[in-house]
C-alpha cells in the first residue's frame, strides 16, 4: 500500500485536531504502506527531525503495539514503561518525549494508520485526551473511506481514466485561480474536451439527465471524483471545507444522489466529468 499526497494531508490536518483536542503540545504520525510496517511521515509541534520517516513494525514499541492490537495505547515515561518494547528509545529520546499516546487509524477491520500525542513531561494522559484523539483518527478514518469508494468507482472505468480524471480536477481548480479570462476559458475548454472523451453527455446536450450545476459544484465533485476529501478539496480550491460541504450538499441534491459516490455516477451520466 502506498500513500498520496491527499493521505499526507489528511494526517497532517487530523494531527493539528489533535493537538487542539487533547491540549498536547506534540503530535505525529502517518499511515501504513506495506504490509504491518508504519511510516512516520507528519509531524506536528516537534522541535526535532529524529521521528520522521521512522518505520515502525507491528509488535514493537508504542505505534506497533497499537497496530497489533488494534486499540489505543497510552505510556506515561516511555523510556522506563514495562509495557512496550524498546527498539525506537533513541529517536524518542533525541525528541525529549515521555507522556505518549497512540490511537489507531481502522479501516473495515484493518490499521491503516497511527497517530501519536505526546508530552515532555511524564504525566498520566487522561481519558478525555484519549477521547480526543481517537476522534482525530476517526476523521482519517472517514477520510480514507471515502477515498477507497472513489477508487474503486475510478478503477471501473478503465485503464487510464483515472489519470484523465486527476489532470481534470486538477486543470477545474488550476482555472479557478487563474485571473486572465482568457487563459481560464481555454483551460476550462480543456476540461470540457475530458468530458466529451469519456462518453458522457455534452454540455448542450438535452434530456432528463442533464443537470444545471454551478462552476464550483463541478469543481468539487472532479475533486471527490479523483478521490480528495473535502480538506483535500478545500485546499485545492482554495476554500474552506464547510464551503466544500455546501457545494457538494447542493450538487447531491440536483443530482438526487444519495452519497457522494453517487453523485459523481450521476455528474458523469450527464457529461460534467470525465
């Protein structure tokens, strides 16, 4: 299993939750890649490099041990607990760490992910942070989710439209930042090329299925069709995601989509993605 940069920002905006849930000045994490092995990918607070890129196996040390149970894991001096291994001591201690908690990221039964908060001090880590943070991961959780819906829609496609699609919901939110109304017509007439490649309906085409919807519905649902969440998307398009949340809750509702999975099979049906 490998990671994108949508997993990255993802983890990295659940960590900065994190942080301003459970009041812990540290947070880190990232998500498995292959097989039980988790690589360290975002940090959050820390004032050194020493945990990044760290590959923590099932079984060993705090994360692993979260992974292999599939539970939160909670140490108040990392270094001296009886209840881990100790194969990562030398990172988390050039950190300074020794308060940690770990909470696992679960997809349909299965650890995707780990992320971590953490004090310098040693200090007992209370339920309501727990709480806190397994609500963080929870939120990668719905993110990742998601994600895979939109991958398997995508992989029923065919061979190379996934790329197609990427190239357009990246060009739908390049256009929006452009000023120049010409350059964006052309890009948008790029896009409208994509649409038309695929089969789907043309933008003048009549009949039940065709759908008015707004510049930035489109732009949002190429975003959740290429497989963005709404951060992911909110980033792209340079809004908040509560606006993405809007826009996607009126294209459903033009769409008569039940989901958002739905809602992309129903904009391609009517020619406004690829």
């Amino acid at each position: 299993m490998t990671t994108d940069a949508s997993d990255a920002v993802e983890v990295r905006n659940a960590l900065l939750r994190l942080r301003r849930g459970t009041g812990l000045p540290i947070a880190f994490g990232g998500l498995l890649e292959a097989g039980q092995q988790m690589r360290i990918s975002e940090l959050s607070g820390t004032a050194t490099h020493a945990l990044r890129s760290l590959v923590v196996t099932s079984g060993t040390g705090l994360g692993g041990k979260t992974v292999a149970l599939s539970r939160p894991c909670v140490v108040t001096d990392y270094s001296a607990s009886r209840q881990i291994s100790h194969e990562y001591d030398a990172p988390v201690a050039a950190e300074g760490l020794r308060s940690v908690l770990a909470v696992p990221v679960v997809v349909r039964h299965r650890v995707r992910g780990v992320l971590y908060g953490a004090l310098r001090t040693a200090l007992p880590l209370g339920g309501r942070m727990l709480d806190a943070a397994v609500e963080a991961a929870r939120d990668v959780e719905r993110a990742l989710v998601v994600r895979d819906e939109a991958r398997t829609l995508v992989a029923g496609a065919g061979p190379g439209w996934e790329q197609v699609r990427e190239a357009h919901a990246a060009l739908r939110a390049l256009a929006g930042r452009i000023t120049d109304p010409e350059l964006r017509a052309e890009l948008l007439g790029a896009c409208a090329l994509m649409t038309a490649e695929s089969g789907g309906a043309t933008a003048g085409s009549a009949g039940p299925a065709r759908v008015r919807l707004a510049p930035r519905e489109v732009d949002v649902l190429a975003c959740v069709a290429a497989g963005a969440t709404n951060a992911v998307a909110a980033d792209r398009l340079g809004v908040t995601p509560e606006t993405v949340k809007g826009y996607l809750r009126s294209a459903m509702r033009k769409l008569r989509a039940r989901t958002r999975g739905e809602a992309v099979v129903a904009a391609r049906r009517a020619g406004w993605l690829p």
